[in-house]
C-alpha cells in the first residue's frame, strides 16, 4: 500500500500514543557529544515531510546526537498539540500553512512577511528556526482537461465555469482558510467539498482523472502535477500564503543543535525538494536512503 494512502484515524491512535508514551522532554539538549537528551524529531503523516525529518535526524545523528524519530503523526491537527505540549522538540514544517493555524486571519501574504508573523505567532516554548528556499505550496489543482475545456490558468477563472465543482483534501480542509469558505470568499466561487486522506495522493489524483471532483488542494512540489499533466492554477489574490519549509523547535534544542538544521534548510533548494519528491514517488525509495544521498550531495554527512 502507498504510503500516502494511511488515514487521520490511524495518525490520530499514533498521535495519542505519542503524548501517553511521553516521547519527548524539555531537558536542554547536549551540544553534540551524544551523551545529552535524545531530540525529538517528528514529521507528517506525508512523505515529503518525512524525507525532510529525516534529512534533519541524519543531520543530527553526524554531529553526535541522539535521535528519537517519530514520523507520519497525521495532519497538523494532530501533531502541533504533540508540539505545543514538549512531546516533540523539531518537526518540519511550512511556514504560511502553519502561520494560519495559529492565525487564521493574518494578512501575510509575501514570505518575508509571513515568517516575520509566524516568529510572533509561535506559542511559547516553540521558535521557528531559519526558513529555507525550499517551498511546498499549497494550490488548486485541475486536470488539463478541464483546464482546457473552460479556458483556467488561475483562480479567477473558475468564475467561468458553470457546472457543479467539486473540491478534493484531506477532511480538515473543508473547514481551513483555503477550504470551500475561503475559496468564495476571496473569488466568489462556490464549491463543493468531498474528503479524500490521502494529503492530494493518489487517491486525489485518481479522483480528478475521473471526474469526481473538479478541483484538488495539491502542493506544489509534488512530482504527481507533472507526472499527470495535471494544472496548478494561478493564486492571483493571495489566498495561499508563501510556504517555505520551515523547522519549528522547542526550547530544549540547543544552539549547536539548531546551526545544524540551519545548515541543511540553507542548502534545500526548491528543486532540491521537488526532486526528493520524486525519488519518494517515482523510485519508490525509503525515506532513509533519500536523505543519506542528498545529505552526501551537499557534503553535510
């Protein structure tokens, strides 16, 4: 089974599990020794997240500290408790998505702006740690077909459809700021909702190819958009913020600890991630490997 296809159910059960096991802890971390606290590191129950947690543990674990991995706990309503309460000390993230979790009403837009906000926005006992070029946007994503058939290259010209559109995501979607309400709001455009977990995996892929739903909320990044002559549309109006991978940290990561996260976030570019993407698809590579060799291509291994 794709990795892609587990579902919030099972990230729920595994992000309880994470709080009763009490996996993390608060204890400042060693400076690299090895011998202080085990760092936390956690992911999304989706691959690219998981690639990039654990480009962040091989970064660690070379620089001699000790990994606890904790990946695939859901969607970001099921880990950023996990965050907020110390079960977890670094986690993956991207910085406009998690920006309007905490704010759903922030008016920033540009990514300058939107990791300034974010950097206030972090409850205590969490920071944001240096974004990345690397970014994984969120975007409406149709298929050609249907692109062709009503003339779309962006948002606004969903307005010219005049049929029934129905919108694809994971279930929490329907209810985000560029849900079904978000959509109307910013363009005047009403759709349809229909969950579908799998983070615009296959399943949401295989939806749009057979009309089942029209529109999908798809990131950027993902090799499927190529790979399917499938179309991002074109966000005139900002309804998507900038989202560029940023790592987020509790206190307990030390200075050392976060030079080295530093480090590997300067070195991702946006075609660095794509291209990580595709060898989790199109390979079918185990997280591990991927990381090793990008880890070993940039000379931080």
């Amino acid at each position: 089974m794709n990795r892609r296809t587990q579902t919030l159910t099972f990230a729920a059960v595994l992000a309880g599990s994470l709080a009763m096991t009490g996996c993390g802890n608060s204890d400042p971390l060693s400076s690299g020794d090895g011998d202080g606290d085990t760092i936390v590191v956690g992911s999304q129950d989706y691959y690219s997240s998981e690639i990039i947690a654990e480009i962040y543990a091989q970064a660690l674990e070379a620089e001699g500290f000790t990994v606890d991995r904790q990946f695939r706990i859901g969607q970001r309503e099921a880990y950023v408790p996990e965050l907020e309460s110390g079960s977890i000390d670094l986690f993956p993230e991207y910085s406009g998505p998690l920006l309007q979790y905490w704010e759903p009403d922030t008016e920033a837009r540009l990514a300058d702006d939107v990791y300034a906000a974010l950097q206030e926005a972090v409850p205590d006992g969490l920071r944001v740690l240096e974004q990345s070029p690397a970014t994984d946007q969120d975007s409406y994503t149709v298929t050609r077909a249907f692109a062709d058939q009503w003339g779309l290259t962006t948002i606004d010209d969903l307005a010219k459809v005049t049929e029934p559109m129905t919108m694809g995501g994971n279930s929490e979607g329907e209810t985000r700021p560029n849900g079904p309400q978000g959509l109307l709001d910013t363009y005047g455009v009403e759709v349809g909702f229909t969950p579908i977990e799998d983070g615009g995996g296959p399943l949401t892929v295989t939806a749009l190819q057979d009309g089942d739903i029209q529109l999908a909320i798809i990131y950027s990044a993902d090799p499927s958009i190529a790979a399917n002559d499938l179309v991002s549309l074109q966000d005139t109006k900002g309804l998507f913020l900038a989202s560029h991978v940023v790592p987020v940290a509790s206190d307990g990561v030390d200075d050392d600890a976060a030079a080295v996260i530093d480090e590997v976030s300067a070195a991702m570019s946006p075609e660095d991630l794509v291209a990580l993407n595709s060898r989790s698809v199109n390979e079918e590579l185990p997280a591990a490997t991927i990381a090793t060799d990008w880890l070993a291509e940039k000379g931080l291994d």
